[in-house]
C-alpha cells in the first residue's frame, strides 16, 4: 500500500512538471532598483584582477518582468559583469560568454537577481589626473535606460618575479645543497642592477610601489638599499631572501606630517589591496635574512607575513619599526645578533618575538604584545636550544637577551617564557619592563629563572594594564592612564619614540611617549 502512494506521488510530480509552461513576462519598464547606484571596486594593481564585487538588481512590482539587454557601456571594457550564474553572449565564438552583453533577462515578480563584477585593467586604461578607470552597466535602453556605475582606482607598479625559460620551466632561487649534494631550490630570482623592464633592482625608490612575485634574492656581496616612502608588496608564497654575505638596508624615515604618520615609512604588506584583507594574517612567506647577512632596518612596518623577520646566524640592526599580525612569528631569530630600539610587534599566532638556540639581543624601549586567540600564544619567547625533528638537541650560548623599559604583554597569564639547557650559557637582564606574568597554577612556579620578577624589590611592574590605544587597529601608544607611564627608567632612555616624540626625563616604558595618536 505504501509503495503504491509512493509511485502515485512520484508520477503526479512528474507529470506537474512535463505540463509546466514558462511563465509569461512583460517588458522592463525602467523601474528596476538597484542595491547600488555606484560600485567602487577598490585599488588594484595595473593588469592584476580585483576581487568580485555585487551587484543586486530588484523587481519591485507584481509583473514577471524581461529586460531586453544587460550589458557594459564601453565595447572594449575591462570589466566583466556575470548575471545569476550567466556569462552573456559569446561575441567572439570561442564558447565561452564574454561578460559584456545579456540579451533578454527575465527575473520574477518581487524577486531579485545577482550581477558580478570583476576587473583587470592597466594603467594607461585609466583617466591620466586621477587615476580611475569608469564604466557603467546599462539596463534596457531609449526611454527605459538605467544605469549603473563602476569606479576603479588602478596604480602602477614595478612587477618582480620569475623568469619563464622557452622549456616551460620556471626561474629558481638556489639555498643550498643538501645531505645528497643536490640542489635545494625556492619559487624565486635573484635581482639584477640592470634588469631590461626595471632598470637597478638593488633600490627600491618611492616613485612606485613594487609587487614580488616569488622569493626576491639579494646575492652574495650585494645590497639592497630600499628608500624612504618606499611600499613593496608580496604575493602568497612569497618575500625576500638576503643570500649569506649580503645587506639589506632600509631608510624608512619618521612622518613629519601629523596627518600621514606612515608616509614616510617603507611598507611591507600582502598585494591585496581591499580593506577586508587589511588584518588578514599570513598573506605572504617572510623576510629571510640567513647565514651571515647584515640588515639595517629604520621605520619598517611589516603586516600580515608568516614569519615578519627570519633570521639565522645573522645580524640586525631595527629602530622604530613594527611588525603586525604574522600568523607564526613575528620576528623568529636563530643563532643571531640583534639590536632593538622603539619597535612594535603585536599580534602573531606562536610568538611575537623568538629566540632561540641562543645569540645576542638587546632591546630597548620596545613593545611586545600578543592577544593572539591562543592558550599558546607568547609576546616573547627565549631558549639556548631548538629539538630537532630527529629528537636530537642544537644548541648554543645565549650571550645575553637585555630588555630595557620594554612592555611585555598580550592575554595570556604568562607572556614572557624563558625555557634553557645547562650545558650552555642562558644569560638574560630586564631592567624596568612592565611584564604580564601571572604564573599561579602554571608549571613554572619553581623555575627560578623568573624569580627577577617575582621579588619585591624587581625593578619590572608585573601584570598591569598597559591601556593600549586600540589593539585591533595596532596602534599601541599609551596615555598617562597607563601603568606604563612614566614608569621607565631614565638611565635606559632613548631622546624619542618611535614617532619622533621627544621622551621626557622620566621615560614612559614601551616604544610610545605618551601623546595623542595621529590619527
């Protein structure tokens, strides 16, 4: 009995649907509204496609409607428009919809539909004062003629990336050999001072910004110099590589302009430009600074890579720089030498700051502060040794890893961890640091290398707020609300902060001088 309702019900579907004739529909009568009446597409580089941008198109009145044409204004647009999952008219017979044009397109009575908008143009498609390439999409025609707009702000850029051999094979970047003396290779170049498109890639200028595609190379011997103003962008699975025995030198230089506190800094950031992609994490590989290399950093902001700063066995000298949201390490240091003055690292998904398999580090007026959303996460971590995959043990001294008037902070109860082998040196100082370190309930109540916090008499404050402007925005300057204010001891002072503000007698702890933020 039940198979036969079954089988009823399955022909009585079948047979509603074979009768089902299309709906009927009148013309357009140029009504239609639209969720925008412009559509701004956001920055993009010339000839690189933008993200998909929508478009909602509604049918306010009682009819099934048919609008007899869709389509771009300009013929040769560089905008593709797709419409509820339709490609459009195949103008030049090749079997796919060019996006261009939509002949007859029905859509019901109080419903809606999707349009999509992409573009990649050049700059020389663009309106030469402004910079902005515009068209519109029509709808209907005569007297039934709506319109909707498209803005697209379209930049130059110098293009670095591999080179492509006539086999079909790509351009590499060699890093050495390995166990069985064969070559180990990375998606990259090396640079050329006399590249035939770019001219001398050993200076970055300001004129333009520059889009990596790739590791970037610095060979041995040679330096890569970046100016002032300078911006420089990475593709996924990309960054620069600064070979053993090369340089890298940085000259970013403070804002003079309250209302531009970044113009004169030199950026390095992911090659998204859209607004949602402004905190996205790990958009990009690293700067790999390896064995005996020397890098001279000044006002640097580094966003959104892995690993901002990797170093092995090398050198570095960093003032007033910042490194935001690496979704590993903001800087991840082996076996190297740094010297740190006014920086900001926030936000990165193990640790801010790592050092490790020991070396030689001094910080001094610096932020290190970590809310990533972990148990795990660390603003700053230091070890003499590093477990290899094999279980077995690296290690070597560490010289010393000073911090002077630095804040140490971020979510979790303990943001300072200090983890060290005996057989060799572990050798550390923090003088005057304002240190988030409750260690209650954790398992590093009897590690004595923490008791230089826990006495009285410590000249670090321990688990204060230190009332950071606005974490989500990066920007962690202080007032005199802070526990750090005025906290920092002046035989450690630095004569200004990261932003050029004049410290008084009696320093603030961190890079920041308490003083309203530039907006």
């Amino acid at each position: 009995m039940h198979k036969s309702i079954y089988i009823l019900f399955i022909g009585l579907i079948i047979s509603l649907s074979s009768c089902r004739k299309d709906f009927d529909t009148v013309p357009s009568s140029g009504n239609l509204q639209f969720s925008k009446d412009t559509i701004y597409l956001d920055t993009v580089f010339t000839n690189i496609g933008s993200s998909t941008y929508t478009l909602k198109v509604y049918n306010r009145s009682n009819k099934d409607i048919q609008i007899p044409k869709i389509q771009l204004e300009k013929p040769d647009s560089k905008y593709r428009i797709m419409v509820d999952g339709m490609t459009g008219e195949d103008e030049d017979k090749n079997g796919v919809g060019d996006g261009k044009i939509f002949n007859n397109v029905e859509l019901l009575a109080k419903d809606s539909l999707f349009i999509f908008v992409e573009t990649t143009a050049n700059i020389a498609d663009a309106n030469p004062t402004d910079f902005l390439y515009t068209d519109r999409i029509l709808f209907d025609s005569g007297a039934n003629l709506q319109k909707v707009n498209l803005v697209t702000l379209i930049q130059d850029a110098y293009f670095l990336y591999p080179q492509k051999y006539e086999d079909g094979t790509k351009e590499t970047l060699l890093l050495g050999l390995d166990e069985d003396n064969k070559e180990v290779t990375v998606n990259g170049f090396e640079l050329n001072e006399n590249d035939p498109i770019n001219g001398n890639e050993f200076r970055f200028t300001n004129e333009k910004p520059y889009v990596i595609y790739g590791y970037a190379g610095i060979p041995k011997g040679k330096t890569l110099t970046i100016d002032a103003g300078a911006r420089v962008h990475f593709h996924a699975e990309s960054g620069i590589i600064a070979q053993p025995d090369s340089n890298l030198i940085i000259n970013g230089e403070v804002s003079t302009d309250s209302s531009k506190p970044l113009e004169n800094e030199v950026i390095f950031e992911g090659d998204r430009l859209e607004p949602e992609f402004e905190y996205v994490t790990g958009q990009w590989g690293t700067v790999w600074l390896r064995e005996g290399s020397n890098a001279n950093i000044k006002h640097l902001t580094i966003k959104n890579a892995i690993v901002g700063l990797l170093m092995q066995n090398s050198t570095l000298t960093l003032n007033d720089s910042q490194i935001y949201d690496c979704s590993n390490y903001g800087i991840l240091a082996r076996v190297s030498k740094i010297v740190g003055k006014n920086n900001v690292l926030n936000s990165a998904g193990q640790s801010c700051l790592a050092v490790s398999i020991g070396g030689d580090y001094q910080f001094t007026h610096c932020t290190f502060n970590n809310n990533w959303n972990s148990t795990k996460q660390k603003a700053v971590l230091i070890t003499n040794y590093e477990k290899n995959e094999d279980e077995t043990i690296t290690a070597s001294d560490l010289i010393r890893a000073n911090f002077y008037n630095c804040i140490i902070s971020g979510s979790n109860n303990v943001e300072l961890f200090l983890d060290a082998i005996e057989s060799v040196a572990f050798n550390y100082s923090f003088e005057s640091c304002l240190i988030q370190f409750n260690d209650f309930g954790t398992g590093i109540q009897k590690d004595t290398n923490y008791d230089f916090i826990r006495k009285e008499e410590s000249s670090n404050i321990k688990n204060k707020d230190p009332k950071f402007y606005n974490l989500n925005l990066n920007r962690l300057n202080i007032d005199e609300t802070s526990a750090a204010f005025q906290k920092g001891n002046p035989t450690y002072r630095l004569a200004k902060d990261i932003l050029g503000v004049t410290r008084t007698s009696t320093p603030d702890i961190g890079a920041y001088q308490s003083a309203p933020f530039p907006e």
